[in-house]
C-alpha cells in the first residue's frame, strides 16, 4: 500500500508539473493559412518551427498555433502540404508575447501570371481529413477521395465498407453499421437528404454513387443535434465534389471481366426489352386481363459481351471582380458488368423437410450512367454559393433458373422455375447551397433540395414447369405460378435548412448554433401482377421451356389460358407522407484549455400517412402516427496533448418505420412473401461512445472505443407464417442491446526518398455482440391478434456480426513530379451473421462469415497518362447460408467469381 500511495503521489506531482509548464507558456505563433488564388482555408498543412521540433497543422479553418519555450527574436515558420510549393516566414516576438503570421501558398503547378492550374490539392486528403478529425469537437470518421483513389473503391457503398464497424450484406445493397442495419441508418448528401431507390428499403443504394462524384464520405456513429434525428446506427453524408481548380479536361476508358462468366459465355442470354446501356421503355398493356398485348417476347436473347466503362471530366474557374471567382466542374460516366453464379436457393420447413430444393443458376448484367455538374460562385472572401446536379440511372437485369424439389408440383426434382427480372433506377437531386460570414462573430450556412426517384420493374417474368418422360409441362397450382409482374416507384422529396453560428469571445472560446430545417417525402407505389391461369385441359400440353411463346401468345389467349389480376386491370397500391419538421441548439464550448464540450438539443415534429389498396386488403386502409421527439446530446473532447484525444458521447434518438412497412401489401419473391403491419410504431434508442484516439503523425492514427446502444421496443423483420415463409415488421419486444469495441490503426512502416515513397499499412476491427427480448404476448396485444408467433425468448439483431476486420498495406513510389506508382492490397472479413430470426419452429438462418480480398495498382506514366489495375475478389469464398434447425440445412450458396479490370486515363 505504501508503495501504491508514493506511485500516486509521483503521479500527481508529475501532472502538477505539466499544469504549471503550461501556464507558463504564454507566447508562441498562431495563423491561417489561405489559397493565394481562391481565397479558401487550406487544412492539412505542416507547420514547424524552423531548427526546432515545434510544430502543428492547420484545422478545417486554415488556423495553426504553436507554443514556444522560449522568447527569442526572430524565428521562422516552414509551411508545407503536398501540391503546393512551400513557403518560409519570419517572425520575431520582441514587442509582443504572440506573433499572427498568415500565409498564401501557390499551388505547384500555378503560375500566377496566367493564373493557370492544372491540378489542385484535394481538401479530402487523408492527411487533411486526419488533421481535420483530430481537431474537431465531434466525433467523425471520414474517407476521402485520395484514399478512395489509393484503395481502388468504385462507389460510396464499397468506402464505407472500409471502415470500422461497417459491414455490407452480401445478396443486397444494405449497410450494417455496428450490427445495425436499413432503418437505423439514414443518409445524406452534402448534409441535406436524398430518397430511397428500393421500395423495400429506408435508404437509397449507395453503389450508385461513382467515387467520381464523391469527395469524401464521413460516418457519424454518434448523435449531435445538427443530425436527423431518425438515427440508430450512424448518419452517413456523402460530400460531393466541390471543384475549385483551372482548365482541366479528363478522359478515362477501360473494362473489366469476371472469372465465372469467362468460363459461362455460351450461357448469357436474358429477356428481351432493355438496352445495352440500361434503359427501358416498356409499358403495360393497357387492357391487361381482355387481351395479350405484351412488347417483350419470353424468348431469351443472347448477350453480347462487351464490358466496358468511360468517362469524361472537365473543370474551368474564371475571376469574377477583385474577389469573386466562378468555377465549373462537369463529369459524365457509364459502366456495366456481368456475373454469372450456381447454387443452391432451398426452403425449408421447420421439421427439415423441403418446401423448395433448388440449385439456382444466375446471370446477371448491370450498368451505371452518372452525370453531374458543380458550380461554385466565391462572390468574396464571406460569401458562396454552390448549385450541385447529380444524375443517376441504374440498372440490374437478372436471369435465373431454378431447378428441383417444389413442394406439392415437382416433388420428383423435376421442377423448374425461369425468372427474367429487370429493374431501373433514375435519380435526380438538385441543389443549392449557401455559406456566408455575416460579420467577425456570425456565420450564417442554408441550403435547399429537391430530389426525385423513379424505380421501374418493368416486366419480371415468371414460368414455373416440371419435365416428365422428357416432356416439361407447366405447373399450375394457383395462378400465380406463372405470371408477369410490373411495379413503378415514384419519390419525390423537398428539403431545407438554415443555420446561424455566433462565436463566443474573442480567443475562439466557443460558438452557439441554431438552426430549423425540414423535409417533406411523398411516395407513390404501384404494382400489377398478370397471372396465366393455365385451363385444366391444357395443363399436361408439352411446351418448350425455351421458347414458350408457342404457348402463351395472343392465338391461344382465351383457348389455352386465361389473364387474371389480383385487382381487375388495376394496381395494387400505396401511398405515402411523411413530413418532419426540427429546431435545434447546439453549444460548442471550451470548458478549459483541454476540455471542450458540444451540448445540444433537437426538436422534431414528425407525421406519416400510408394509404393502402390490395389483395390483403381489398376495400383499402389508410393509417397515420405522429410523435415529437425531443433529443438532447452531449459530446466531450478532452485532448490529453497536441496528439491524443479522450471523447465521450451520449444522446437519445429514434427509429421511424418505413411506408412499406405499415402498409398492409404483399412483394412476392421466390422463397418468401413480406406484408407490412399497420401496427407499427417508432422504437427510441439510447446511444453511448468512448473513444481514445492517437495521431503520432499527420499520416498515422491509433484508435480505440468502446460503445453501447439501449434501443426501446427495437423493429425487426421477422417470419410470421412457417408454411409459406412470409416475413413482417413487428415492434417484437420491450428492448435490445448493442455494445463492442471498435479498434482503427494507420500506421507508415517505412518512408524513403524524403518521405515521399512510403509502405503504410491500415487495420481496423470491431468486436460486437446484439442482443433482444422477443415477446410473443406483446405482439399479439399490440397488433390486435393480426400476428401471432412463437418464439424464444432471445435472439441477436439481424445483420449483425461478431467481428469485422479490414486491413490494407500500400506502397506508394514517386519517380518525379510527373511519374508515380501505389500498389495495395486489401483485406475484409465478417465472421457469421443473423439474416432471420426464426420462429414457429424455424430455426435461425445464419450467414456463414467470409473473408474477401483485391489488389489494387495506380500508376501515373506522365503528366497526362495514367493507368489503373485492379483484380477483386481474388480468394473467390462461397458465400453460404444456413438454417439452424436440429440438423441444419443449406438454404443458399454461390461464389461470385474474381473481377480483373484495366483503366486508362488522359488528362489535357
């Protein structure tokens, strides 16, 4: 003890000692660092002392202060930041105990008498972004475009997924993030909101967004009250690109090939209808059930191979005035790809046997046309505006064949069902934006939205036969079997927000921000399924499984089969509204020298209204729910010294269901059917992080937290019936737990040539465990006896895994100015995870954990030519899921094949 009690007081004293030094450090340099030619904050930038150790860089505003030991005359600063040339400054503290020295530094390649350049140093550097994370009052993760570059990654989804405690799911565009899937995710860009493209889905697809369009993608895992308040899991903003360079001009050209369709060329035949370049013009008939009047035949056609992709970029700034400046930057961009894959796609009841025993076999074809125009107008140094157009169209088109068991029609495996599905997606946001330094104490921020989405399926084709003596017939249980089925998706949504800041005193003591924003989200579904009711003299008539428009054409329409619709010519549809309207406080002050806190509150006023028409409920239903939600948090920053920080959060949010969720409507697949339930309502969730974090240099960071999440009366999909697997939304217990650590490291293993060649090496992992109470009597009062289930009494939350790691180790080599090469490869693991919890006897269906790795080479040949190896997916793992009955049982598994592709840029 007494040894324990003089370790304490050498501790103290220790502490003491450092208090006392640093108030006697009452002198030192501060500045900012500008861009001599647009004026703006350059983050990122080395500052040292010259022959000194005493250094620091700049933060998001450009500002950088250093405290010095001693009171000498004359010292000098040295400002560095790669792309732009360094600049040396003297100063002397003769007269005062603080010098202010600002800096302009020139971009390399600038020269400022024509005012030319031909390439500007990205703000989404990772030693920016580093710089930027260290130095602010919240907690924020974020992956820039120069890392997006390095790595490879081709669309937003794919960058989030290399970071901690992101996981993606496997067969859809779902994020998880720290085992919290869709609903407890929302999603932005450039800080306002954009709609979702699935109508299954709370948030759009974020493979849609090229790394082209992206400048940086940032992940709040932690609430504060600028955020949307419906917020589980995190609040992902992808900032688009904000160009502020001269005259440049870009052409990229290149193509890819997947392994399994290398050896599957002789099998890439889909349906009829869409283009090469992924779009579609089909309708449906307008007499659907009087007539046979369908544009696509049900004869496959073969694809042609082509994969490729291209793309142009091009940028210009001009001076407006004295101050202002005027820059554009376009970019225009299409890609497509091809898969193949085989499997098993089974069904099971709970006792093991099969419902549907099928080996799958996938073909698959998709594409992406991106377009996108930025303008920034700099009126002066307080003021700018910036108007941001994306465009989107995406396409998926499937072709799958699924041979075997089907219970109670093929029970010989002699069934087969061929699925030809299609699906498009146009996206359209619009923005303007606003930043303005009203004086030396208010800074006023706005901006405006309005995004539109329209989902199209335009003909999903469905045949389901069964062969006897080499004969296939078709198979008619319900009419259902075969059919041809249509949905149209509309979305529109309009957003704003304004915010004021005020700075407390006048050494950056603080600042106060308040600020309103709103949105309001209306939806239209509508779906049309014809089915061919097969006559009984027709059903054992032999047909041709490859070309069954022999059969079902307009000749034998009223001979051999019969059009019929759930709802007569009509859709099945719904309808929805959602409006959410918010205040809010924020507080960001500095407690001490050390401490900082951001204490913020948030108002919400949120309606929802679904409306609703179909088979489930043919006289149609409508429901709305209102809820204020009053969100208080808190965040602390304590920076133990000028590299490490301690942070705590805390605060209180939501969870909001979804319109297709509360709708009482049927979306049919393969294996499973999902209805909604008008009973449900938000769950709140309770949010807690601790973090430490450690940043030895600009480049390098260590990082640890542990978190936590107390989630009231959690959502989850859940199957309600075992016989035909259909899967609802249900408030399905009081509540659930989510904790784990979470460990990031960045770490240069060896530099040379001047730090700039450099081995580095990336690592993080999460360790995570979920857990919830189901309770069957709960569900059954609060849905008024609608669903009953039989459950146990725990069970995890779905998509979540235990671990996930992702690791990288790069080489980077400059030959000169003009001539580089990275090369990196690239590791990501998930252990097993819950897809469904199972019920009524159903055991658990669980994804098997997987690892997954790529090799990425950059190269730039000269000043304008560069070229880009990639090879994805290199161990090639199957992907398998199981249900945990008493024997488990496969119920899906394919392996996706490895990717190769080869870029080649030129730059004017």
């Amino acid at each position: 003890m007494n040894k324990l009690n003089y370790y304490v007081a050498v501790l103290i004293s220790v502490l003491l000692t450092q208090v006392s030094i640093t108030k006697a450090q009452q002198f030192g340099v501060k500045g900012k660092v500008l861009d001599l030619e647009t004026f703006q904050p350059i983050p990122g930038v080395s500052i040292k002392v010259a022959n000194t150790t005493y250094a620091a860089s700049t933060n998001e505003k450009g500002e950088f202060s250093i405290n010095l030991p001693t009171k000498a005359n004359e010292y000098t600063i040295v400002c560095t930041f790669v792309g732009y040339k360094a600049d040396s400054t003297r100063f002397n503290l003769q007269t005062a105990d603080w010098a202010f020295v600002p800096v302009s530094l020139i971009n390399a390649s600038s020269t400022l008498e024509e005012v030319v350049v031909t390439r500007r140093r990205e703000r989404a550097s990772e030693i920016a972004l580093l710089e930027e994370r260290r130095l602010s009052s919240l907690s924020v993760e974020k992956i820039g475009a120069e890392e997006l570059s390095r790595k490879g990654i081709t669309d937003a989804a794919a960058a989030l997924t290399k970071m901690s405690g992101v996981s993606k799911q496997e067969t859809n565009t779902q994020l998880y993030v720290r085992g919290l899937g869709d609903r407890y995710i929302s999603t932005s860009l450039n800080g306002l909101p954009i709609p979702s493209n699935n109508p299954n889905l709370k948030n759009i697809g974020l493979d849609m967004f090229s790394t082209d369009v992206v400048d940086y993608v940032g992940v709040d895992k932690l609430h504060h009250s600028r955020l949307n308040g419906d917020f589980g899991g995190a609040s992902i903003d992808i900032a688009s690109k904000d160009y502020k360079g001269d005259r440049m001009f870009e052409v990229s050209v290149g193509s890819s090939v997947n392994t399994n369709v290398l050896g599957n060329t002789s099998n890439l035949y889909m349906q009829q209808g869409p283009n090469y370049w992924g779009f579609s013009n089909y309708k449906v008939p307008a007499d659907a059930t009087g007539s046979y009047h369908f544009q696509n035949s049900w004869v496959d056609t073969k694809k042609l191979m082509t994969p490729i992709n291209f793309g142009l970029k091009a940028g210009n700034a001009y001076r407006v005035g004295e101050n202002g400046r005027l820059s554009f930057f376009a970019m225009a961009n299409f890609a497509n790809g091809y898969g193949y894959r085989e499997g098993v796609n089974s069904n099971f009841s709970a006792q093991g046997a099969p419902l549907k025993a099928l080996n799958q076999q996938r073909v698959s074809y998709n594409t992406a046309t991106t377009a996108m125009l930025n303008t920034n107008y700099q009126i002066n140094n307080d003021n700018k505006l910036t108007y941001n157009f994306l465009f989107v169209n995406s396409s998926d088109q499937y072709r799958d064949n699924f041979s075997g068991y089907i219970v109670d029609k093929a029970e010989d495996y002699n069934g087969l069902i061929q699925r030809g599905t299609y699906e498009q997606t146009q996206l359209i946001i619009n923005q303007l934006l606003g930043t303005h330094k009203l004086n030396q104490k208010i800074d006023l921020q706005w901006g405006l939205a309005y995004n539109r989405v329209n989902g199209d399926m335009p003909d999903r084709m469905q045949s389901t036969l069964k062969s006897s003596n080499g004969e296939w017939t078709f198979v008619r249980n319900n009419a259902a079997d075969n059919h041809r089925y249509t949905y149209l998706l509309t979305e529109n949504e309009i957003a704003g927000n304004i915010a004021a800041t005020y700075k407390i005193g006048d050494n950056d003591r603080g600042k106060l921000t308040v600020g309103i924003d709103g949105r309001r989200k209306e939806r239209a579904f509508k779906a049309i399924q014809l089915n061919f009711d097969i006559r009984p003299d027709y059903r054992n008539v032999a047909v041709d499984p490859k070309n069954l428009d022999l059969f079902l054409n307009q000749q034998n329409f009223g001979v051999y089969y019969d059009l019929e619709s759930f709802s007569g010519n009509g859709y099945q549809t719904y309808n929805g509204e959602q409006d959410i309207y918010s205040g809010y406080a924020s507080l960001d002050y500095k407690l001490t020298e050390k401490l900082n806190a951001v204490l913020g509150m948030r108002y919400e006023n949120i309606r929802q209204y679904v409306d609703y028409y179909s088979i489930e409920l043919p006289a149609g239903g409508n429901n709305t729910f209102k809820k204020n939600g009053v969100l208080p948090s808190l965040n602390l920053k304590y920076t133990l010294n000028d590299k490490q920080n301690l942070r705590l959060g805390a605060s209180k949010t939501y969870t909001l269901p979804q319109f297709k969720e509360r709708a009482l409507f049927p979306y049919e697949e393969i294996n499973v059917v999902y209805k909604g339930n008008p009973y449900l309502y938000p769950s709140d969730n309770y949010n807690v992080d601790l973090k430490w974090e450690f940043f030895p240099k600009s480049s390098e960071l260590l990082s640890v937290t542990a978190f936590g999440k107390y989630i009231k009366n959690p959502i989850n999909e859940i199957t309600i019936s075992s016989a035909t697997n259909d899967i609802s939304y249900i408030n399905t217990g009081d509540k659930g737990y989510v904790y784990g650590v979470e460990l990031e490291l960045k770490k240069d293993l060896l530099t040379f040539n001047e730090e700039q060649d450099k081995l580095s090496f990336g690592f993080n992992t999460a360790l995570m465990r979920t857990t919830q109470n189901l309770d069957a009597v709960k569900v059954n009062r609060e849905t008024n006896g609608l669903y009953n289930l039989d459950v146990k009494d725990k069970a995890g939350f779905t998509g979540a895994s235990d671990v996930l790691i992702n690791a990288d180790l790069s080489y980077s080599k400059k030959f000169t100015n003009e001539r580089s090469i990275t090369a990196t490869l690239l590791y990501n693991y998930y252990s097993d995870k819950l897809f469904a919890i199972g019920v009524n006897g159903l055991g658990d269906q669980v994804d098997r954990g997987l690892g997954t790795m790529d090799f990425v080479l950059k190269s730039k040949l000269s000043k304008r030519i560069g070229l880009d190896l990639s090879a994805r997916n290199i161990l090639n793992p199957e992907f398998q899921r199981w249900q945990e009955d008493a024997v488990p049982v496969k119920v899906l598994s394919y392996k996706r094949g490895a990717n190769f592709s080869l870029s080649l840029k030129y730059q004017l």
